[in-house]
C-alpha cells in the first residue's frame, strides 16, 4: 500500500511541473527552468522507485547518471538566464511566430 501512496505523489509532482509548465509560463526562463527540473526530478524519482520495485541495483547507477545530467543542464541554463539578464536588464522575453 506505501508503494502505490509514492507512486501517487510521484504522479501528482509531475502533473503540478507540466501545468506550470503549460499554464504559469509566461515568457519567464527562470520559471520555465524550475518548473522543467522539477519534472525531470519527478522522472528520475520514479525511475528509482521502479528500480527498487524491481530490485536491480544497476537501475539507481543510471538513475544517478540521469540526475547528474539534469544538474549539469539546470547549472548551464541559469549560467545563461543570467548573462541574458545582465545584458537585457530582465529575463522576460516576447516570443511570436510572425517573426
């Protein structure tokens, strides 16, 4: 019964990153950027947790190397949300497909 309670929490985190990331975007890097890690962090989490389910210990080395990915990624995309808000002043941005 734990089990399927994580399963559920896990399932609940990552539908609350994918409507942030839907709905309270915005035009925001920065909110697009927690929001994206914190989906990435639901995989990974539910990865683990299918792993220990399984129980092959070979599964959390990947999960490991999965996690130090996203961090890489995360540390890379807030290195260049701030050298664009040091250039622009802000760190909203206008997007349009017209060009």
């Amino acid at each position: 019964m734990v089990f399927y309670d994580i399963l559920f929490y896990i399932c609940i985190l990552f539908s609350i990153s994918m409507l942030g990331l839907g709905f309270y975007y915005n035009g925001n890097l920065f909110y697009f950027l927690i929001f994206f890690e914190s989906c990435m962090l639901s995989l990974i989490v539910n990865y683990v947790f299918i792993c220990i389910l399984l129980d092959d210990p070979r599964c959390i080395i990947y999960a490991l190397i999965l996690f130090a990915i996203a961090a890489v990624e995360s540390a890379i995309g807030l290195s260049l949300i701030l050298l664009y808000q040091r250039s622009s002043g802000h760190i909203f941005y206008s997007y349009s497909i017209d060009g």
